[in-house]
C-alpha cells in the first residue's frame, strides 16, 4: 500500500497511480481561469448558490438540485429605471430574487457580462480554482504568431522573417494547387515538372512553415499527378493510335474532370487547410492509382500488354474494400472493351467493324498473318498467307489453352466463310437473330449466373438454326435489323415538283431536330463522383465484399461464352470435313500408299522397281523399248538413278490400278470412282528434291540409298490443309522413304535364295558361310519389316481408325444434341493426326533421339546389299576366287558384328527406364474429351522387336 498521494513504493508491482490527478507541470502555474471553462456569471440569476445545509445533501451532490426561492415581482428593477453601474444591476437582481420575483419577468435589456465558463470541476467544487495552461497552441493564433515572429525566437523554429499572408487568400492558393492549377501563390515549373512556391518565406496565421509543408505535400502531389496525366492524355490523343491507349486516356480524362468538378463545387465554403486536406484525400489516393498504372504501362508496347499490366495492378489491390475497388474495375472494363469487340469478332458473336481481316493484311491482335512455307512436288519452296496465333499478344488474364481455342474457333469459322459460304455460321444475319452475348467483364455472382445463362440460351437458339439449315427450312432476311417505319424507296419519279419540294423540306425540317437519344449516366463518373463525397471512402454496395476473386473473374465471364461458341463450330466443321469434303477417304490414301497399306500398291511397285524378268523401261540408242510390261529392274542394270521418261513407263498405271482395285470393297462407294482420272489429292509419284551429298549416295545401285529420289506427291484439297498439314505430310514422306527401303531388303533377301537355287546357278558345293549369311540375313530383315509393318504402323494406325469411327459416329447424331466439345475441334484433330505419326516414327526408329539405331540398322543393310551383290556375280560365275572368298567371310563376320551390336543397343533400350514413356501435352483425365487421354503415347515396343530377332539368344552367346 502507498503511505500517501506523493509516495510510491518501488516494490510494489501493482500499484495503480492516480489517474485522475493534475498533470505536475501544472503545479506551478498561476491560478487563473482558462479561456475554455471558467465560472458562467449569469445577469438573470444570482450570482451565488444559496448555502445548502450538508445534513440534508445527498451523498451525490453532483446531480443535486438546490432549491432557489423567488421573491415578489413587484421589486424587480425595470429596463426604465436608471442604472448606475454594473454593479448596481447586480445588487438589484439580487434584492428581486430575494423578495420572491419571477426570473423570466426580469427585463431583456440589461448589459450582459463576459461569459465565463464553467468547469466539471468547479462546479462540483466551488473552491476548485483552474490552472492556467503552460501550451502556446491554446493560447490562441494571436499568441502563437506573436512568439513565432518574436526576434528571439522563442520557440526555435526560425520563422521570424516569414510573411504572413490572408488565410482565404492562400487557401484559394492552396484549392488550385490540388486542382493542378498555377496560383498566387503556386506555380508549375516546366524544368523540375513540378509546381513550386512563388514566394520562398511565406505562411499563415496558426502555422509554422514545417507544420504548414506537411500540409502541402497531399496538394503539392495532386497537382503534379494531375499535371502529369494531362500530358499522358494528350500525348495519347495526338500520338497513340492503339484504341486500348485512347480507352485509357479517356478515362483518365473523366476522372481529372470529375475531381475538378466535384471538388471545386465542394471546396467552395471551406476556409482552412485542414478542410481541403481531408477534401483531397480520396482524391489523392485515387490520382496515386492512376499514376502508378500509367507509369507502368508506359514500358508496354501492345494493347494486350497494357492490360496485363493494368490487371496485375487491379490484383494488388483486390483487398480494398472502398469504392476505388469498383472504380479500377470500371476502369479495367473500359480499356479493354476494344480487344474484347476485336475478340467478339474474330469468334463471330458480333459483325467485324471497319474492314474484315484477310489474309492479305498483317493481323490484329492475338492473330497475326504470315507466309506459312512448304516443298513442293518439284522442291520448290512455296510460300501462302495463313493465320497464326500470336501468343505474346494475349493478356496474361487468358489462359493459354483459351487462347488456343479462341483462335482456332475463329480459323475454323473462316473455313466455312471461305468453303460454304451459305452456311448459317458464316451469315451475320442468323448468328444475330440468336442474339449472341457479347463479351464483357463480370464482377458479381448475379451477372456471372446471367452470362452462362445467356450462352446456352443462344446456343440452344443457333443449334436450331442449324438443324432448320440442315433441313433446308431455314428462310433468308432479305434486310437486317431495318428500323421500323422507315422506308427507303424512291418514288419522286413522276411527281409534281411541289410535292418533292414539300418533302425535301420536311427532310431538312427533320434533321433540324436534335436527337432524341437517351444518354446512359456514365458509371465511372457516378463511382468518381460517389467515391470523392463519400465520407471515408465508404462504400455504397457491400456486395463486393462477397464478390469473386479477380482472379476467377476472366475465366467466369468469358469462358461460357467461349465454350458455346467453340461447340456449335466445332461440330459444324467437323460434319463439313467429314460429309462435304471427305476427309477418311483422304486419310485411307495415305494409309493405302504412303504407309503401304495397299498390297495391291506394294506387289505392283516392288515388281516395278526390283523384277529381273521385266522388259527394261530405258531407251536403246535413243528409241523407247515397248512390247510388254516395263520395269527399273534395280540391282540388274549398270546405269542409275532411271531417267524421268523410264519412271513414267515403268510405274504408269500402278497407283490408280491399285486405287480403284480396292474402292469396290467398301459399299459406300462402290462403283463411284471406277471412271476417275486423278487420285485424291491428285496422288503421284515424283522425284525428291535432294542435296548433292544426297544425290551421290543414289548414284550407286547397290547402296542402301538408291531409291531415295522417289516419292508420292500427294496435295490435300482446301480445306483440307487444316488437318493434313504440310509438316504431316513430310513426316509422312520420311516414312514412307524407309519403308521403300525395307521393300527393297525384304526383295533382296529372296532373291538370295533363288540365286543359290536357280537350276542355271554356277554355285558349286557347300558354302557354309554363304548358307549361314543368307539365312541370318532373311530372318533379320523379315524381323524387321514385321517389326515395322505390324507394331509400327499396322497396331498404331486401328487406334487412329477407332477414333475416326467415333468422330463419325458423334456426327451421325441428329437432334440439337451437342456432340462435340470446346477442346474438340479440327485443331484437336490435326494435333491426333500427328501424334499418330510420331507414334509410328517412334515405333520405326525415325525420331531424332534414334538416329544412332537407325544408321547402324543401315550399315546391316548395306553389308546384305553387298552379299547380294556377290551372289549375283556368283550365280553368273563371275567371282569364284580365293580373294572373293575371304572378302565374303570378311563381309559376314561384319554382319554378325553388327547384327550383335543392334541386338544389344535394342536390348539396352527395351531396359532403359523413361524410353518410349512420353506421353501427350494434355494432362487431364483419360475420357473426359474425344482427344483426351494417353492412347498415343510412344510406348517402348522394342522388346517386341528383341524377341522376334533373338528368341534362342543366338547372337548373345559367345562367338
């Protein structure tokens, strides 16, 4: 416990001071009353309390009432009566109180005191006496600017040289300085970029120049912003002419308007700083804003830059819970409103305004126009116009994957404009009486549950204009959106001139009159207007609080439209693909001949190319030999490559015999392509363009690269370029010019047998390594070839063929039924297509990463070339030598080296872990799309090729 008020025991922990006691720095002041609360003298009451006896006071005599008794009225002293003094009225009014008068009776017109005011204190206790206070700020501006101004500088802050200029004067000063006004007292600097003081020592009444500069620094930044964004938007007017620039500036021009407007107004009856300073201050966190995305995008050179830029900046402030929120998002929708009317287009919910892209311009936006580069048949490199998807000019608010499918509904839709042009998705008239939703931002969950309404509701209304189409009920609108009563015929012909001249008075009477247009209350104007009047920044909707992320809200207010849109085409281009352009019959053609599908095509060429018996197809002294069928007769001739003219003789005939042996079959098309001229595709053979390197290897008919040279010219209709692309088509080349190979082996090593068993053969006796190579050498290119043709090609290729069959059967639905999905597109299609390419390059050693297995599966190529090259000479009893001999075995013991190498690189292969586990881009969930899943990844088969090769692990044991 402490002994008394002024005592404190330092060990006592918890002892509680005395909270309601003087401050000590009062102590010793003098003991006058304070100008805030002193006694209140009334002139109508007695100045003194009458004595109340403390017996009968409550104990809380704080809100006790005295009992004051009144005298008569008669004694009260009347405004007539001659007063001496003061005092004198004083005494009187205390005599009238006394004797019983009236209070309210006593006259209106007596002088009336200072008032004095009272204190809690004083008038609990009448003996409480006020302490004067030692702070000069409550003295009163007179006595503070008298020390500031005192030459010896009482207070120390060196403003004794200051001029003190008017308060409303400066004020005004101060109003245009946040306005981004020059002033009195205020001016722009074009060299600093900044508004300056005119006068270097200046304040006001009340202030000291450090306090009076700390009030400044909220006006001083207002002005510089404000001085800053003119200059951005009128650079942008005069310079820019990027339309998300211009959407920007515009807006930032209503907000500077807005905060003149309104603060002007507002400022008008206020007369201190401290007034403006909490005036400006939502202005000054709005202009900070707008500075710092305007300086932030200053480094952005597109649209779609600018908007990713001002997104992230939206992101960052996502917490806020004011109306500034709403008004960045207002913001946000204004600037890019133009890449989302350019977007509406390109996926055609909307006409294109101005000129239409082609591709003959240079794109816009996320689509860009460029030359897309092929071979041709005769190795020429073609260029064409063709739309690509500029990924770099996406906002970072799109996903990459929408992206994609933005673009390729928009390249899609332009297939039909180009192919079908009476097609409802390529009129403008019948997607707009669906009445397409338009892309726009959504912020609230209400507007979000409406624009996924809205897109079903307009792809359900599409999908019945297409069945009607279909059906061909489906009328045409002679003119679109006519204005009612309007009619535009000519019919002056044949009227009298005073008519005519009535009506074109009328007409000119007509456009006198303004316009009766509506104008819509612009909204970024009432969220400006709402956010500077309203008391700290309040907002007026708290429906924002429980809003979706931002995040979220690209994805929640585009994508359902997207994703109807993406539907509805997709499964239009599909059924035109498929119906109108036939692309499975294109498809079996590069089965039937570029893979080798076709066993007609394969016995028919081999016979062409490699057939002793066949009459030569080269000239004889200049004259062309004729009679029966023609052949190249490779591996029996001397002079190599054929010339074009022997090409023609000797496989004219072989690939439409072998396309038009086979249509038949197929009862869908049984006797419609027998009077044909031309193969799909216009299907040919052709000459390779090669490099010199290359063309030197073909000029040896016993290398493994003697038929390099030829090749299947093959050009996909339009629009089938969409699925069959050139760089498919050369993948398909490099398949189809190692199976011409594997032809030729599979030939060879026949023939190896025949030469040694031919009755007119000059093989004499047992020639164990002769019998040993042929019979190794038959057994590993038959290995191969099986190898290639069955897991290679044959098992990849019903993969592709039951997805084709699913397409189909997804278009056979009739109904409103949408079969085809947002990711299931010709673009899904072209990219299948090519997996199953990969898939079989996979499978026949073609990839980059297997170069190495294959050049060494060539070098055992080229050693059995060599045997066979042998064995001819052999049969013809041109090599039986010692030294043709030994260069055999010598011949052999490579092979079998080679053949074991081989053997253990595709063992080593067939164990490496990762080799062949590739799988697709796409890692959703097997089943949920058409093209979804992992049915084409390269799976590692080679051990199907090991076990074919070395079931009995001959080449692994020790030779």
């Amino acid at each position: 416990m402490m002994d008394g008020p002024d005592s404190k025991d330092p060990g006592e922990v918890f002892a509680i001071p005395d909270l309601y006691g003087p401050s000590k720095f009062l102590s010793d002041a003098l003991q006058n009353p304070s100008f805030l609360f002193s006694e209140l003298k009334l002139d109508d009451i007695d100045e003194r309390l009458p004595v109340v006896v403390e017996q009968s006071q409550p104990a809380d005599v704080f809100f006790s009432i005295p009992e004051i008794s009144f005298g008569p009225t008669e004694n009260v002293s009347t405004p007539s009566q001659s007063v001496g003094s003061h005092q004198d009225i004083i005494e009187v009014q205390e005599d009238a109180v006394r004797d019983g008068g009236e209070v309210w009776l006593l006259p209106d017109e007596l002088i009336v005191a200072t008032a004095n005011y009272q204190s809690w204190d004083a008038f609990e206790n009448e003996k409480f006496k006020e302490l004067r206070t030692p702070y000069i700020t409550e003295a009163g501006p007179t006595a503070f600017d008298t020390a500031v101004a005192a030459k010896e500088d009482f207070l120390r802050i060196g403003n004794t040289d200051h001029v003190v200029v008017e308060a409303k004067i400066y004020t005004s000063s101060v109003l245009a300085l946040g306005l981004g006004r020059s002033s009195v007292f205020f001016t722009w600097d074009e060299e600093k970029l900044s508004f300056v003081p005119t006068l270097p020592k200046l304040r006001i009444s009340g202030y000291s120049e450090k306090s009076l500069g700390g009030l400044l620094t909220t006006f001083f930044d207002c002005g510089n912003i404000t001085r800053n964004l003119q200059g951005f938007i009128e650079k942008t007017y005069s310079r820019s002419t990027s339309s998300g620039r211009i959407a920007l500036a515009d807006a930032v021009s209503t907000l500077l308007a807005t905060i003149q407007s309104r603060l002007s107004m507002s400022a008008s009856t206020y007369q201190s700083i401290l007034q403006l300073q909490s005036l400006f201050q939502p202005a000054h966190s709005i202009l900070t804003c707008f500075q710092r995305i305007v300086v932030n995008i200053s480094a952005t050179r597109s649209d779609e830059s600018m908007l990713s830029t001002i997104f992230e900046e939206i992101q960052l402030l996502e917490h806020r819970t004011d109306s500034l929120r709403e008004i960045l998002l207002e913001i946000l929708s204004r600037v890019s409103q133009p890449w989302l009317e350019f977007t509406g287009e390109w996926l055609g919910l909307q006409r294109e305004a101005g000129l239409p892209l082609t591709k003959d311009g240079k794109g816009k936006s996320f689509v860009k126009v460029e030359n897309k580069e092929w071979i041709d048949d005769q190795g020429l490199k073609l260029q064409e116009p063709d739309y690509f998807l500029d990924i770099d000019r996406v906002p970072a608010f799109i996903q990459p994957d929408d992206a994609r499918a933005m673009f390729e509904v928009g390249r899609s839709l332009r297939f039909l404009r180009t192919h079908h042009a009476d097609h409802p998705l390529a009129r403008a008239d019948i997607v707009a009486s669906a009445n397409p939703p338009s892309l726009q931002w959504n912020f609230s969950w209400q507007d979000i549950i409406q624009v996924e309404a809205k897109a079903l509701q307009y792809e359900k209304d599409l999908t019945n204009a297409l069945l009607r189409f279909a059906t061909g009920s489906l009328a045409t609108s002679p003119i679109e959106n006519e204005p009612e009563g309007c009619n535009f015929a000519l019919d002056f012909f044949g009227k009298p001139q005073e008519d005519m001249q009535a009506h074109v008075l009328a007409s000119i009477n007509t456009f006198d009159q303004p316009l009766n247009e509506r104008v819509s209350p612009d909204r970024l104007s009432l969220g400006l207007d709402s956010y500077l009047t309203s008391k700290d920044g309040d907002p007026g909707d708290h429906d924002s609080i429980f809003a979706p992320p931002i995040s979220l809200a690209p994805i929640l207010s585009f994508n359902p439209i997207i994703e109807a849109q993406a539907r509805i085409v997709n499964g239009s281009c599909m059924r035109m693909f498929f119906n109108s352009h036939k692309l499975r019959e294109h498809l079996s053609v590069q089965r039937s001949f570029h893979l080798l599908g076709n066993g007609i095509f394969s016995s028919r060429l081999s016979h062409a190319l490699f057939d002793p018996e066949l009459e030569s197809a080269e000239r004889h002294r200049g004259v062309a030999r004729s009679g029966g069928i023609m052949g190249l007769r490779l591996g029996g001739r001397d002079n190599w490559p054929p010339a074009s003219s022997e090409l023609r003789l000797a496989l004219m005939g072989v690939l439409m015999d072998s396309y038009t042996s086979t249509e038949p079959l197929n009862e869908s098309h049984a006797g419609t392509y027998l009077d044909k001229t031309s193969l799909p595709g216009d299907l040919s053979f052709a000459v390779r363009d090669m490099s010199q390197e290359e063309i030197e290897k073909c000029l040896d008919p016993d290398s493994v690269e003697a038929l390099d040279f030829l090749r299947l010219s093959y050009k996909p209709p339009p629009p089938l370029e969409a699925v069959i692309t050139p760089m498919i088509l050369f993948k398909y080349d490099q398949v189809f010019r190692l199976l011409l190979r594997m032809t030729r082996m599979l030939y060879v090593v026949s023939a190896l047998f025949r030469d040694a068993t031919h009755r007119s053969s000059f093989w004499q006796g047992n020639d164990f390594v002769s019998q040993r190579f042929r019979i190794e050498a038959q057994h590993f290119v038959s290995s191969v070839c099986g190898y290639f043709f069955d897991t290679g090609i044959e098992a990849t290729w019903r993969i592709f063929e039951r997805k084709l069959d699913q397409i189909e059967k997804r278009i056979g639905v009739e109904g409103d039924k949408i079969t085809f999905g947002q990711n299931e597109g010709l673009d899904k299609l072209r990219d299948y297509h090519e997996r199953v390419l990969d898939r079989i390059m996979f499978a026949l050693l073609l990839r980059k990463r297997q170069q190495p297995v294959l050049k060494l599966l060539e070098e055992i190529f080229a050693l059995i070339l060599q045997f066979s090259k042998y064995s001819r000479q052999r049969m013809l009893n041109q090599e039986k030598t010692t030294e043709a001999d030994d260069e055999l075995r010598e011949i052999y013991a490579k092979f079998y080296k080679k053949v074991r190498v081989f053997i253990t690189v595709c063992r080593g292969l067939s164990e490496k872990k990762g080799y062949g586990d590739k799988r697709t881009l796409d890692t959703r969930t097997p089943g949920q799309g058409l093209f979804d899943g992992d049915d084409l990844a390269e799976e590692n088969t080679i051990a199907h090729l090991l076990l074919t090769l070395e079931m009995s692990n001959y080449y692994s044991r020790d030779a």
